[in-house]
C-alpha cells in the first residue's frame, strides 16, 4: 500500500511539472515602443507565448533569454524597421524558434538564434549552436521577402554557428596567460576546463505559407 501512495504522489507530480511546462503565456496586446525592449521571462527552458496584437515599432526588440525553444503565435502583427526577436539558452546556443503569426505590417523584422563564441579563460560553454528557425504564416498574412533589406516586408534569420570567427593563435594565448597567471595552475581556468575550437552546428530557416 505504501509503494502505492508513494507512486500515486510521483505520478501526480509528474503531471503537474508538465503542465507547468507547458503553460502559455498570453497577451491580448503587447507594444514595444521605438527603441525598447521587451524581455519575455519565464522558469522554464522552453516558452509558450500567444500575443492576440503585437505592435513593434522601429528598432525594438523582443528578447527570450535561457530559452532552448521559444514557441510564439501571433494572430495580428503590426512590425515596424529594424525590429528584432531575439533568443539564447544562455549557453551559447540560438534559441529554437517556432512562430506562427499574421503579419499586417512589415518593415523589416530581424530574428537573432545565432550560436555565441566560446571564451577560454573565462567561465563559459563550449561554441554554441544555431537555432532552428521556422515562421509559418497565417491564411492573409503578408508574404515576408528575404532578398532585399531596404525593401518593406523584409525578414532575416541569424542562425549561424558560434566559433567560426575564433583566431587559435589569441585563443591558446588566451589560456597560456591565464595558467601562467593563475598561482593554481589549470585551475585558474573556470572549472579547469579548456574548450577545443571546433565551431557549433550552423541553424535552419524555414518561412511556410499555408496560402
């Protein structure tokens, strides 16, 4: 009877993680004026956001920071130029996105999972990776274009990988001041870790029209 109890409280406990993962948070109008910055917080490595209205003036961004997967439905999108959807785990890798929206207005619309540098010498993680970006548009939506940036209706996906611009030369110089500095020897490096160079793994876009 007691394995039973205690198996009965694991399961339900389970079901409630879930769930708490799963949640959506949801916006019946979201604004971002000229410049600023929204940061979409939540515990979870993956968020769940549904904006009724999104309105994002020029040069604002919408940030997600610690976020594996950023999961957003957007049923009316009015973009302004040069606004930005931003995501990172916050181990050097893009966040995966995965956006449906209805586009009403488009300048031009940056989304930014690019895998970030390692950096030997200091605390951080391996070359990260880039996110796997894919917008589906709803049925009336504008048709974004990817070829020219000083166009309307404009939209770019950065899903490079971290490490490809690391110089090998300054990046073992790096780590051979750092030990020769650190009265500990390896252990003046963060968690006595020395991270290779090999780069992260390049990203994906994909732009779906259901039309």
């Amino acid at each position: 009877m007691k394995s039973k109890l205690i198996l009965g409280f694991l399961f339900c406990f389970a079901l409630t993680f879930i769930g708490k993962a799963q949640e959506t948070q949801h916006f019946s109008k979201l604004e971002i004026g000229k410049k600023a910055k929204k940061n979409i917080d939540s515990k979870d490595s993956t968020a769940v956001i549904h904006i009724d209205t999104l309105v994002m003036k020029d040069n604002s961004t919408l940030s997600f920071y610690g976020k594996k997967n950023v999961k957003i439905t957007i049923g009316y999108a009015e973009i302004g130029n040069k606004a930005t959807f931003y995501g990172t785990d916050g181990k050097n890798n893009g966040a995966n996105f995965d956006i449906h929206v209805n586009f009403q207005k488009l300048g031009s619309l940056y989304i930014i999972a690019k895998g970030d540098d390692a950096f030997n010498g200091t605390k951080t993680f391996p070359n990260g990776n880039g996110g796997k970006v894919k917008v589906t548009l709803a049925t009336g939506s504008i048709k974004p274009q990817a070829t020219d940036k000083k166009s309307p209706n404009y939209i770019y996906a950065d899903v490079v990988a971290g490490g490809r611009a690391v110089n090998a030369n300054t990046d073992l110089r790096n780590i051979y001041d750092r030990i020769k500095t650190a009265p500990t020897g390896l252990r003046g490096l963060p968690q006595g870790q020395i991270y290779s160079g090999s780069a992260g793994t390049e990203g994906s876009f994909e732009l779906i029209s259901t039309q």
